[in-house]
C-alpha cells in the first residue's frame, strides 16, 4: 500500500482507492473475509480433486497408473496433484499407490492357501515387478517376510486349524 495524502491509496485486485484510515480499515476487513473465503472455496476444490484420485486408487490398485493419469482423472496438472498428495497424505502419489498394493497384497497373502497360491503370484497381481524390493518393502512395513505371512496366514501367529 503508498501513503497518499489524506487517505491511503489501496491497490487489489485491479482496484484502486483512496480511503481514509476507518475506511481503510473496513475495506481490508472485507478483502480479508472474501479472501479467505475465496481460499476456503479453492482448498474444498482442491481437497476434492485429490479425493478422486485416491478413490481412483483404491478401487483400481491393480491398474498401471502414471501421476499423468492421476492428474487427468482428478481433473488436475501433475504439479498440482503431487503437491496435494505431500500437503494431504505426505507422500507421492506413486507411493501411496504402492503402499496400497502392498496392504492389498498382505491381505491376499493372510488369506492365500501356501500349497496353491506363491508370494510372486500376489507380488505380480499387485503389480510388483521387481520381487527383491517387493519382498524389502513388505518386510519394512510389516516386520516379517511376504513367505512367512503366506505360510502362517497371519503376520503375527499361526494359520488358524480347519
């Protein structure tokens, strides 16, 4: 804002005025309101885009997103959808599609019969190629290996008796 002589001269907007210092005061407690309600609006849209892109991934682990399909799908730029991931989940986009495979893939393991069904068939399923970082990673977030939990049904005890 400049000094201009008995008042202030406000510039926002595109707008100019000169006010004196109540009126000052008025017009920035207005600009202030519409401001954050203009921030409130904008944070609602935004926070809904990024809603779409991770409902998107929970009921569709399996497919091959890239954040360029994340972002069209949520309607957003890839910038946009990958600050959204940090300020909301604090991760990536990708990471979070790869800790919901994993929690899908744990699952499958908990409840796979170990005589028909092998810790690379669910890694694959999931869409993990690379088995070594699959298995580290499982191992990372659940404290035992993807075998162990497919052989007991259950990362912490036994497989319950028929």
């Amino acid at each position: 804002m400049q000094a201009h002589q008995a008042g202030r001269l406000l510039v926002g907007a595109g707008n100019r005025a000169v006010v004196s210092r109540a009126e000052e005061d008025v017009v920035i407690d207005r600009w202030s309101t519409d401001c954050r309600m203009a921030v409130v609006r904008i944070d609602q849209e935004y926070l809904e885009n990024q809603v779409r892109a991770v409902e998107a991934i929970h009921e569709r682990p399996e497919e091959p997103f890239t954040v360029l399909a994340l972002a069209q799908l949520a309607g957003v730029s890839v910038r946009t959808l990958q600050a959204g991931f940090r300020r909301y989940l604090d991760c990536t986009p990708l990471a979070y599609l790869r800790a919901v495979r994993l929690a899908r893939a744990h699952e499958d393991l908990r409840a796979a019969d170990p005589g028909v069904t092998t810790v690379s068939q669910v890694a694959y399923r999931w869409g993990f190629v690379h088995l070594g970082r699959f298995a580290a990673d499982y191992r990372t977030r659940y404290h035992t290996t993807p075998a162990r939990t497919l052989k007991s049904g259950t990362a912490d005890g036994p497989r319950p008796s028929p």
